[in-house]
C-alpha cells in the first residue's frame, strides 16, 4: 500500500508544481464503506472502512482529472457456507475525468467517473486465498467541496464502487462475486487556485 500513497505524493506534488496556472485539490478522505448486494447477504460483511488519498486537476473551468489511491479494509461478521469470518484489504489506483460546477463562492459540486486497478490482499486474519492479484476497478464518484479558507477545502463525497473477487475459501469453496461498496467519505483537501 505504501507504493500507492507514494505514488499519489508524487502526483500530488507534480500538480502542485502548476498551482500559479491551474485550479485543483489535493487530500485525504476517511468514512464508512457500505458493502452491496450478493457480497454483502452472501458473506454477512459489517460495515466496512475506505480510507484515500486524492488529487483533481482542472484543465478548464469545468473539466480536468481526478486520481486516487484507496483502501478498503473489509471484514465478515460470521463463518457462514461461503467463508470463515475475518477480514482482508481492498487497495489499488483509479483515474478519470473531472467534471466540476461551482455553485457559489465557497462551494463545488463534483462527478469523478474513475476506473483503474484493485488488488486483494490478507490482513491479520484472513479466510480466503486470494487467485487473482489484480482486476479492474470501476468508481462512480460525486463530491461536494465546502471552501472554508483561501486554501482549504472540506469534501463530503459519495462513491460507488466495484471490483471483481476471485478466491478460495478456507472450506475450499469458489469464491467469484463483484465487491459492491457505497463509500460516504469526508476529509480535508488543499486547494491549488490559479
């Protein structure tokens, strides 16, 4: 995971790099992670954690890139059929359009279609054997940005997301779902204003 975030640093800094031209952000988000659908009844997961880091650059006034580095860390409530209880991480990159409105002075209306890569690996204790090390990840994001000084921003985002599984269970039964979450984030992001 470590990569990742030193990945988004280095984005991060690089954009920071076009601040006297650009208008942007750059920050950190934290929620819960609401798991969805099959993978959710089947698996009986609680409620889960997103953590990431993000950055959106804008080319125009409306329109720019969005990337993030993300963390979800998921856990089963009960050993059931499928699985043993216990937990196991979802980490990986998305990137995709930025599509901003402002509505006012101090707040931004935000759509972040992203798409990238997801990997799943253990944590403390997990009951599954991972098969495939990565898929592909698709994100549906929305965001309001709340300025609250010249440079800092306070967002409350909305994300869809969904990646595929593909496991063993410790009871050795085929594991295969698509991993649905709403995440529902908030954080703290700097602003580059050009």
């Amino acid at each position: 995971m470590k990569k990742y975030f030193l990945i988004i640093t280095f984005l991060t800094l690089f954009t920071s790099s076009y601040a006297q031209l650009k208008k942007g952000y750059a920050g950190f988000s934290l929620g819960p992670a609401l798991s969805m659908g099959d993978y959710k009844s089947d698996l009986n997961m609680k409620t889960d954690v997103s953590a990431s880091l993000e950055f959106g650059l804008r080319f125009t006034e409306h329109v720019g890139i969005a990337a993030k580095g993300y963390l979800i860390i998921a856990e089963q409530k009960e050993s059931n059929y499928y699985s043993e209880a216990g937990s196991w991480e979802f980490q990986g990159l998305l990137a995709g359009p930025l599509i901003s409105f402002a509505l006012n002075d101090n707040i931004e209306w935000d759509l972040r279609p992203m798409i990238g890569f997801c990997t799943m690996a253990d944590a403390a204790y997990s009951p599954i054997e991972i098969e495939d090390v990565a898929s592909l990840a698709l994100n549906l994001g929305t965001s309001f940005r709340f300025n609250i000084g010249g440079r800092v921003a306070i967002p409350i985002n909305i994300d869809y997301f969904s990646t595929e599984i593909a496991a063993t269970t410790l009871g050795y039964n085929r594991l295969e779902m698509n991993a649905n979450y709403l995440n529902i984030t908030t954080g703290i992001y700097i602003r580059f204003k050009g």
